[in-house]
C-alpha cells in the first residue's frame, strides 16, 4: 500500500515558485507593450511653435 504525502500531494506550480516570478514579468511586459501601442496610436498631433521676435 502507498501512503502519500504533502510532498508528493504538491501541484507542479507549488514546486516551482519561480514560474510565478516569470509569469509576473512576462504580464507586466505585456501590460506596458499594451500601454505603449495605445500611446503610439493614439498620439497627439504635432504643433510646430515658432519663435516670434
């Protein structure tokens, strides 16, 4: 009979904390490429300002 224990019970995730450090990141990078696409597309129009004298 196999007994189990806390240790072999753990999901794949529970043994390894880091891949939820790279998903972290991989979503903040995706959350900023997001931003910055949105900013490019939306961006203002250029005013040229000239010098008066």
């Amino acid at each position: 009979m196999k007994t189990t224990t806390a240790a072999t019970d753990a999901s794949f995730l529970n043994r390894h904390p880091w891949i939820y450090v790279v998903l972290a990141f991989a979503l903040l990078i995706s959350a900023w490429s997001a931003l910055i696409t949105v900013a490019v597309k939306n961006s203002p129009e250029v005013i040229e300002v000239t010098r008066q004298r």
